[in-house]
C-alpha cells in the first residue's frame, strides 16, 4: 500500500515542481520605462524575443510625452524603484550622469563586447556620452531620431495646383530645400481651397509646457547659423545665441507662423501636428522622424499621398536631434537582468528587426547596409538628417535651460512680445544665471 | 434628580468597565491632562503636516538646495531669494496676472453669483431643476474644465468660436481665445466664472433665506420700494455672506493653477502665466527648491496678510 501512496506523492510534488518553473521564470520581470507613443509598440513587439530567449518577463510603463520628462525625471530624482530600464531623453544625460541616477556602462560594454564604434557617431555624443566627446557612457543608443518634414506628395503633383504655384512663383512646385522655399511653398497653400476645403500651409511646433517650441524653432535658428556657444570659449554665449543670424532664424521663425500655420496653433506639439496633417488640415508638417512609418501607413494621408523632406538649410544645414538611449536605473534591484536586455539589444539582429517593426536603430549593421535608404520611403532622409543634427544644452541644468528658452521663445513668437533680440539677449540673460549658479561661469 | 442618578449609574458602569490598569492610571490625573491626553495626537498630526513643512521651507528658503541635486553641498544664502524674487520683472509680471485673474472672475461671480440667487430665491415653476443646472459647473472637476474649454475654444471647431461667429457674424476663426495675448487672460476669467458663480450663488442664497419675512413686512407696511428694501434690508443681511464668498473664492484663486495650466499652460508666451504656475515651475521642472520656498514664503505671507485684514473688516460689517 505504501508504494502507491508514495509514488502518487512523488508525481503531485513533480508536477508541482513542473507548474511552477514557468512562474518561477516570469517572477523575474524587467520594468522599462519610455514615451507613450508608436515606437513604444513597435518596442513591445520587439521585447517579446528577450522574454522567450531569456525567460525575463517584459513589463512597460509609458508615459504621454508632455509629462514624460516630468513623471520619469521625478522618478529618478526621488531614486524611485518603478523603472529598471530607462529609455531617456537626450537631455538628461548629463544630469542623470552627474547626480548618479544612470549606472555607467563602460565596463559592461567593455565585458561584453559592446563597442561604440558599431553605432551612428551623433547617436553615441548625443544619447550615450556624459560630457560629451569623451568616451563616458551612460546609455546604449536605443532610437535614432531627428527632425524631418511630411508634405502632402499628391497635392504637389496635381497639374492644377502645380501649375499655380508656377504662375505664382515662377519655378515648379517641389518639397522646399531652403526656409526661403518652405515659406514661399506654405504661403502659397495658406487659404487655399482643395477638394472644397481649405487647408494651411505649415505646421510647426508651438508648444509652451514642456519642450515643443524649442523642439521647432532651433531648427530654424540651426539652418540660419545659430550656435549655443563659442566652440572656443564654452558657455560663452555672447554673440553666438544672439548672432545676427540667430536673430534672423528666430525672426523668420514668427514669420512662418503668422503667415501660414491653421488658426488656433498656439499651443500644439508632436500630436497635434499629426492630427492636423492626417485630417488633410496642413501641407507640410514638422514632425519627429519616429512618426513616419505610422504616417506612411495611414490610410488616409499615407502611401502614396505622403512624401518626407530634410529639415531646409538656409545659411547651413542643421536638425534638431531627437532619439534616446536606453540606460540601466541605478536604483534598480535587478541590475544584472537589466544589463543582459541591454546586451540582447545590442546584437546586430535584434537591431535588424527594431528597425523592421518601426524604431530606428542607430547601429551601423543597419544605417550602413546598401539597402537601408531603399528600405522605407524615408529612409534615406533619416540618413541625411542624422548626419546634420545638434543638440539642445545635456547640462545637470538642461530643465532649467529649456524652461528658460521656452518662455523667451513663446513670448516672442506666439505673444509678439518684444523683438527676436531682445528674446535672445533675455536667453543669454536667463542662462548665463544658471551656468554661474553652476559654478561654470 | 432622576436624571443626575441615571447619569451617576452610567458614569458608574462606564467605570466598572474601564480595565483597573488604565483607571488606576487616569484617576490620577486632572482635567487639564485629561484634556492634553485627549488634543496631543491631534496637535502633533497638524505638528507634522503643517507646522513642520512650513518651517522646514521658511529654512529651506534661505538655502540655494536643489531637491534633484540632494548630494550637493548646502549653502546659506540669506535673503539673496528673497530679494532675487522681489526684483524679478518676470515674477511680477505673474502677480500682475494673478491679481488680474483674481479680480475680475470675483468681481464676475459675485455680480452673476448674487442676481442669480435673488432670481432662485423666488418660486417658480422648475425651480428646482434650474437650481441644479446652475450648479452642475461646480461639481465638475477643474481638470476636465480646462480640458474641455479649450476643445470649446478651438478656433476652426470650437463651439464657443461658433456661438459668437453666429451672434456676431465675424468668422469662427477670426479669433482666438487661448491664442491671443489679449483674450487669453479674459479666457481664463470666463472659465472659472462659469464654474465657481454657482457656489457664490449658493452662499448668497444661504444669507437670503436667513432674513426674516418680518423685515419686508416691516418694510411694506412704511411703504418701502423695492429698491429701498433691496438697498435697506436685502444688501446688508446678505453682505457678510457675500464676503464670505469672496474671501473663499479670493484665496483659491489666489493659488489657482489646475484650470489654468490645463487651459493655456500660462501661455500664450507668458500671457496668463498666474504665480502658481510659476512656483510649479520653479520648484518642480526647474528644482531650484531654495528659490521656490522663498516664494512659496511670499506667496503665503501675501494671501495669510490679506485674508486676515479682510476677515476684520468683515467682523466689523458683521458687528454692524
């Protein structure tokens, strides 16, 4: 009688046993934290081949972008436990760096083969290195991004509107490649009726709360020759951020915006401009590249009704960097899984398919293959765009630097509060205060 | 006598339950401790989360501390804040905005406030259906407020940009309320008017159901007018409730920031940038703790001056 009770004792406790490994392998759970917004899918998606090669589950928390940097920053800063894994803006490097919020992945990447060479020069200074141009990394380049334009491809190759435009300007309807063209083309479209609507000529980035004015309007102040400081004398910014061509950008800048942006534009940013451009509202857009493989899939606006443009040069050629790298959270408990999803992004493949399911890789097994600029409509701008992008101040201050140029900039391009030199000699006034508070002045 | 025995026999049984540890310790002590037992709990929970923190930012305020930066060296900086704030153009400017905003939507809500109370008061036919339309605003959380009106606001679909194209003829798109420097502060002012009128309704209607029938009756019977008896007998019975109001609504205006950030986001530029949305800024996208704690100090020592100058000159309209 024994036998039997213990070989049914024996099986209970074997199938126990076999119940519980794959609770035993989701117990252990990755929390990555990001953007609400298509990439963050696309990311989802691309997760599921870590959990099932390393049995870690993937868990996500995003955030809308405009209380992304506010929920996340405050999270680091009270050393919250929510994020082991953080895809964070290009920004926060320094301060992440500084006040130890990121976990330094020098060693890591040295241990694991990791090499920085593999990946998109700008990507690494922009979302990998704290200070900059030295080889201090806090992030894994994770999503190439830049500044590009949409335009509305079947308006611009329709022979009635074509051939007005020539009447008008007296040169063939074409995407713009100066800021001189993008006004002419948007002023042309401002009004118009097509299809017995009437659309705007441009959407640009208005926005005041977070970072969206400045996301815009550095694009202009870049191609007119803008500079944040002397590149011989740092945080010296007399004469560079007030430069007579910085004042020109930015003058030019307002005049895009009273002259051919829709009513009500005050106060819009990422969304806002792909709302107006899928309702068919606008015929350009500025917008972050991240959003074009959506747009291009878009039933409305999408395949071929949609074509993308570099961001214009005028003076010089410049856009305004996006993207982020991925880093590990210092006050995460599980560090040493968060290391291993770093490791598995990293791998060529993986970076392969991130780019086929909609996010842009920055490794150069992908950027560099002959037919990457084939590979998506747009493609081949991303390229041309990753290679003309600056970046807005990554200082331990950079909140209080965006803060500061999102005011002088909305007070004078939306308000029509004082001139574009006194709006950039304030800026020089608002940060010069916060790099003596610094103690780098 | 009966009473006092019945309370004696409860005090008695009260007792006889009491466990002989805890009344051996209690009959010891004398009403005053008693009392003391009683209010400590409740002093050092208000020592805690009011006295505390207050003391904690005065201290704070004199500091140049960075609550992202907590490893950095700490330094007394004395009234280098203070003086920095008060010599802000930018930081008046938000007062300006601020007083503006307080202003007017009081002085709105309490002339809309008060006419609609005198034309409730009265029975009518679906009184209390309008009684409760009228208060619906109020009920609505100040988030979604903001959140809506500014859909109401859009130019090119905005039902408010509409109503007055169809009343006025111009364009709906012609205007921009939470766009234009001019109209945005107005913007700000009509919102909280239509959501916070009802409560000042309300308190207006309280004062006037308190006056006794007999004054009117007084009234008539000296041949008062209706204005006279409005003037004489209305005005000044529902006065202190009326500063009632406005003391409640000037202090939440006074700190208002969830309507207005969700509305325009104190833009544009800075237009309807009201000082709470400045502090937020400072203290919590800025992180300069020090200089934030300064103004919160100032921020509080201006609503506490002042609401305590108006509750005397409110006693002495009550008194009179």
């Amino acid at each position: 009688m024994r036998t039997p009770v213990t070989l049914i004792c024996a099986a209970a406790c074997g199938l126990t046993v076999m119940a519980a490994q794959p609770a035993m392998a989701q117990s252990k759970q990755l929390t990555l934290c990001w953007a609400a917004w298509d990439p963050a899918n696309a990311l989802v998606e691309l997760s599921k081949d870590f959990t099932a090669k390393s049995g870690i589950g993937m868990k996500f928390e995003f955030v809308p972008w405009t209380s992304y940097a506010d929920r996340f920053l405050n999270e680091l800063n009270s050393k919250g436990k929510l994020c082991d894994l953080i895809i964070g803006d290009s920004q926060w490097i320094g301060g992440a760096a500084e006040n130890g919020h990121y976990v330094k992945l020098n060693d890591f990447f040295q241990r694991e083969g990791i090499r920085m060479e593999d990946f998109m020069p700008a990507t690494v200074t922009g979302y990998s290195e704290w200070p900059k141009n030295t080889p201090n990394y806090w992030a894994l380049p994770a999503m190439g991004d830049a500044i590009g334009w949409t335009y509305r491809k079947d308006w611009f190759s329709r022979p009635d509107i074509k051939a007005a435009f020539q009447q008008k300007a007296g040169r063939e309807l074409a995407p713009p490649k100066t800021w001189d063209e993008l006004k002419e083309v948007a002023s042309f479209f401002q009004g118009r009726e097509i299809d017995g609507r009437k659309v705007y000529g441009a959407y640009i980035y208005t926005e005041r709360g977070s970072e969206g004015i400045t996301m815009g309007v550095t694009n202009a102040l870049y191609a007119f020759g803008f500079k944040y400081e002397d590149p011989k004398k740092p945080y010296s910014m007399q004469g560079f951020v007030n430069s007579a061509d910085a004042v020109k950008g930015l003058e030019f800048y307002k005049q895009l915006y009273d002259c051919c942006t829709a009513p009500g534009m005050t106060n819009a940013y990422m969304q806002e401009g792909l709302d107006a451009f899928k309702s068919g509202q606008v015929a350009m857009q500025m917008n972050f590249f991240a959003f074009f493989p959506g747009l291009y899939k878009d039933p409305n606006v999408g395949g071929d009704k949609i074509g993308f443009f570099v961001n214009p040069m005028q003076k010089e050629r410049g856009t305004q960097l996006g993207g982020q790298g991925i880093s590990v959270v210092a006050y995460s408990e599980r560090r040493d899984d968060a290391l291993q999803y770093i490791k598995w992004f990293a791998q060529p493949d993986v970076q392969k398919k991130w780019w086929s399911l909609g996010g842009y890789s920055c490794h150069k097994a992908v950027l560099n293959d002959p037919g990457f600029p084939a590979s998506a409509p747009f493609a081949a701008d991303f390229l041309t765009s990753m290679g003309m992008v600056k970046d807005f101040w990554a200082e331990p201050s950079y909140a209080t630097l965006l803060l500061d140029m999102q005011k002088r900039m909305h007070d004078y391009v939306i308000a029509g509060q004082g001139t574009a030199q006194q709006a950039l000699d304030l800026l020089i006034r608002d940060w010069t205060k916060v790099f003596k508070d610094d103690g780098k002045l | 006598m009966t009473q006092t025995s019945s309370l004696h026999t409860l005090a008695r049984r009260a007792g006889a339950a009491t466990p002989p540890v805890v009344a051996a310790r209690v009959r010891g002590l004398s009403d005053r401790a008693v009392a003391w037992l009683f209010i400590t709990p409740t002093m050092l929970l208000l020592l805690a989360i009011n006295v505390f923190p207050l003391i904690w930012t005065i201290r704070l305020s004199f500091t140049n501390y960075r609550a992202n930066r907590p490893n950095a060296p700490l330094r007394w900086v004395g009234l280098e804040n203070y003086t920095s704030i008060l010599s802000d153009p930018d930081v008046w400017h938000a007062m300006q905005t601020t007083a503006h905003f307080v202003v007017w939507s009081i002085t709105l809500q309490v002339l809309l406030g008060f006419g609609l109370a005198l034309l409730i008061n009265r029975q009518f036919r679906g009184h209390g259906l309008w009684t409760t339309v009228i208060l619906l605003p109020m009920m609505l959380s100040p988030a979604v407020v903001g959140n809506f009106w500014t859909f109401l606001f859009q130019p090119q679909t905005g039902l408010f940009n509409h109503v007055v194209a169809f009343v006025s003829g111009r364009d709906p798109s012609s205007f921009q309320m939470i766009g234009d420097v001019t109209l945005a502060p107005w913007a700000i002012v009509l919102v909280d008017t239509w959501m916070w009128t009802p409560y000042v309704m309300l308190i207006c209607l309280a004062g006037l159901r308190s006056i006794p029938d007999d004054l009117y009756e007084a009234a008539e019977v000296d041949r008062a007018g209706p204005f006279r008896r409005f003037w004489s007998i209305t005005l000044p019975m529902v006065l202190p409730f009326l500063m009632l109001a406005v003391l409640f609504r000037g202090i939440e205006n006074f700190k208002m920031f969830d309507m207005v950030n969700l509305l325009t986001s104190g833009g544009p530029g800075s237009t309807t940038e009201v000082a709470s949305i400045t502090l937020k800024r400072e203290a919590f996208e800025k992180w300069r703790t020090g200089y934030s704690s300064a103004f919160a100090v100032i921020l509080f020592v201006t609503v506490f001056g002042l609401a305590n100058i108006y509750v005397k000159v409110l006693n002495g309209v009550k008194q009179r």
